[in-house]
C-alpha cells in the first residue's frame, strides 16, 4: 500500500507558485523520501510512505503551452531532476495543477506519464520510479507512483502535516457511527471519516500519556498505537486512566492496560502497542505508520529521539511536559503545563531548552548498560535519579486535554485562520495561558533549514550514531 506526506510548506509553497492569473494550468517538480515499512502494526501488510523533501521550479524555457485543461513542458528538465534523486536518493516526482476543479487523473496525464516513465527506464533502468501529483483548485489532492514495467500504484490517502493537518483519500468512507454524532454536529459531516482514517502514536502512557489514548479513542481515532515499557505500579493509580489495583499487583505493562481498556470499550478503535523504548529498532515500523504521534514521555533520550524523528519523517509530534512544585515556606505552588508542537517549520525541542542532551546521555547509558551507569553514578559522573516528581490527575489530564485540542485545531481550525501553535503554556496555579516562541539556533540541524525536511529513511537512522 502506498500513502504519501506533503509537508504543508511544501503544499502552500507549490500553490503559489502555480497559480496562475489566467486559470491555465500549471506544473513544477518534487523531490521525496521514502518509508519502506515491512509490516504496519494494524495490519501487518507491507507500506510505502513518501515524504515530500523539496519543491523545484521548471525552468521557463522548457514551458511549451498551457490552458484550463493542459499543460506541456519539454523533459529536459525531468532528465537532469532523474539524476538529481538518483545522487541524493530521492524519488522524482511532477506536479501539475487541475485549477478549475477537483483533483483527478485525466487519459492525457495517463499517455504523457507513461511516455515519462518509458524515459526513467531507458535512463536508469527497470525497478525505478516516478511520482505525480494532481493539486485541484477546490484543495484536493490526487497522487501515484508509476514503476516498472509500466505498472502504476495509487496513493491511498496523502496527508499534508505540519501545524495544520489535512487528509486527503483516494476512497470516500462513510462512518454513519451514532456514538459520533454530537461531534459530528460541531465539527460537519467529514470530521468523523476523517478522525476515523487517522493512525495516531502515543509515547508514553503514563499520567499524560493515559487519558490522551482514552480521549482520542472517544473521538473516533480508527487506530493507535501504544509505545510504553514500564509497568503499573501503585503510586501509577492516582493519574493512569484505565489502570486498577489489580494491575499494580501484577505488575501489568501500561501498554496492556490501556489496549484492554479501550478495545473493551468497544468503540471500533484498532490498538497496536509496543512494549519498549521509542528508539529501539523494532519500533521503527510502527512509528512510521503514524500520522502523528504524541510524545508524553519525561524521558530526554525519548525526546531527543522523537525530535529528530518529526524532521525527517514529515510526522508531527505534540510533546507534553508539566512541572510542577510544593508550595514551600514563603515559596508559592509552581503548577505549570506545556505542549510544544515539534514539526518542519517550527523550532525543535533542542532550540527551546526542552530537552538536556547530558540526561539524555545518562538515561541511555542507564537503558544500555546498567551497571555501567550505577558505576559512573557511584562515581559522580552522572547525577541520577532524584525524588518522584508531584503528579495529580487533573492536572496530568488537562495537559493532555490541551495537547488534543491541538491536534482539533489542525484538523478544523475551531480558533480561527492559524493552525496549531508552536508551544502553548499554561498555569494552573496563575490561571495564566500563553504561546510561546523561540527562533532557531543557528547551527541546528533539525530547525535552522530544511537539510533534513522529508528525508525518510537513511543510514544510520536518522543519522543518529550509536
């Protein structure tokens, strides 16, 4: 199955750019990265993920004509963009607009593509490929993948991400779901196919981590997946929906208990849960299957992992965090939320001071080698761990409220014109909200430009080095 991520810079830079004054169509180049995805976790069938990495002009001299219902440029451009994705290992792909209405692929574009791919075998030979893309003037969005020989894969569901999240499927489903009407009648009628067809990540499933994967099952989310490696136990009762004293007894995995929950709940949701920590290999495949992942872990190396996921895989991620203190002699409570939204073009938890690369390193140390770790701690070369941090369960849900209202703003702008923002913050003891933003290191990888945008599968991974 093939899908496809166009990141909404990308998309809001190729409408520009090829909107014309006249309504004649016309077109520009795409580079992308790909997920090659052995088994999705809800299904286990093989996936294909492209993931837009840059937007390229045709160069003017090679435009032949355009109208309403055509557009023609010569291919001497497509040639050298063939050699460009082989160099860099990216997949080429055009782009072209039907700017009078709907989305689609036409018999011309079908004859015209053919002939392209003829060009791309002759080129590179069999097993290589080409994309395309249709942008409607009504917003949709039509995409395939032509391979060899001569074969062509529909894209399912391409979804445009960022702050703002639109999801745009090859088959329209009718979920005439009862239990989702009352949202329904908020939101219109698209909303619940479209919460329906979304695959949304949890990290974490603890005090944050619960009552998200709870509420997003009540809205309708067609499937999650749970990524936690700690068990219930008993100081966990106070704040993990879901959880009982008999799983505190048993020791029960959150994972277990929050898949338990919700499929006997029996609300049409397919759970898929990981017992592990977010980075191991073995998680790769599932991570990439989502279409957005909330990162409620307090763990660094967690974080630090996420952060540099979101970039290169076009996958936002809504990452929680609280802090929250006694109220201590002449010192007031301390109650603070905060939800940063971590994606292509917004700056990265590194560049907002969230995310402590030393703790990062000691939490891995500590995961790959405890003894090691208990060494150096010995030592006092790692600081380790300190008293439990303070945690009630309105607080840790109310993060988790504000997170998923982030993620209703992308999908239906109840505020307004702006999408999601990049970190709101809110006091519980001040009654105080605020936004809040940052401007990117200059030296940072993941933020600063776009040199890791969309890249998608690498080696290392990530290129992350150990």
């Amino acid at each position: 199955m093939l899908d496809m991520i166009i990141l909404d810079a990308h998309e809001a830079e190729l409408r520009a750019a090829l909107t014309t004054a006249d309504g004649s169509e016309a077109a520009a180049y795409l580079l992308f990265g790909s997920a090659e995805i052995a088994a999705d976790p809800w299904t286990q069938t093989p996936r294909r993920r492209l993931v837009s990495r840059r937007v390229l002009s045709i160069p003017p001299e090679d435009f032949i004509s355009a109208s309403g219902v055509h557009v023609t440029w010569s291919t001497r451009g497509f040639v050298k963009l063939l050699k460009q994705a082989e160099q860099e290992g990216l997949i080429a792909a055009i782009v072209h607009t039907h700017p009078g209405g709907t989305a689609y692929f036409s018999e011309q574009d079908d004859r015209n593509e053919r002939d392209l791919l003829g060009i791309v075998t002759n080129r590179s030979g069999n097993g290589h490929s080409f994309a395309s893309v249709v942008l409607g003037g009504d917003g949709s969005i039509a995409a395939r993948l032509w391979t060899s020989p001569g074969t062509v894969e529909p894209c399912r569901r391409v979804l445009v991400t960022g702050r703002r999240i639109c999801l745009h499927v090859s088959e329209k489903t009718v979920h005439a779901n009862e239990s989702l009407d009352r949202q329904a009648r908020l939101f219109g009628p698209t909303f619940n196919p479209t919460i329906r067809a979304l695959r949304v990540g949890i990290v974490g499933c603890g005090g944050t981590g619960s009552p998200t994967a709870m509420m997003l099952a009540r809205l309708g989310v067609g499937g999650l997946l749970l990524v936690d490696d700690d068990v219930i136990e008993l100081t966990n009762l106070n704040r993990v929906h879901g959880a009982r004293r008999s799983d505190a007894d048993t020791k029960t995995p959150k994972v277990e208990v929050l898949a338990r929950e919700i499929r006997s709940a029996d609300l049409g949701v397919e759970v898929s849960t990981f017992r592990g920590w977010v980075g191991d290999d073995r998680a790769r495949d599932a991570l990439r299957s989502c279409d957005i992942i909330f990162g409620c872990t307090d763990d660094h190396d967690g974080r630090l992992f996420l952060n540099r996921f979101a970039y290169f895989y076009g996958i936002p991620v809504i990452d929680m965090g609280l802090r929250m203190m006694p109220a201590r002699g002449d010192r007031p409570y301390e109650m603070a939320a905060r939800v940063t939204v971590v994606a292509p073009g917004t700056p990265c938890l590194l560049c907002r001071g969230l995310v402590v690369p030393s703790l990062a390193a000691e939490e891995a140390l500590r995961r790959t080698d405890p003894a090691e770790y208990e060494r150096r701690k010995a030592e006092a070369y790692v600081i380790g761990g300190g008293d439990p941090a303070p945690a009630v369960v309105t607080f840790t849900t109310e993060t988790a409220c504000m997170a998923i209202n982030e993620l209703l703003q992308a999908l239906t702008l109840f505020r307004g014109g702006e999408a999601m923002k990049p970190e709101r913050r809110r006091r519980f003891d001040t009654v105080d909200d605020r936004s809040t933003t940052v401007k990117p290191r200059i030296e940072c990888e993941m933020c600063a430009g776009t040199g890791v945008w969309g890249l998608g599968d690498v080696e290392p991974f990530l290129h992350r080095m150990g």
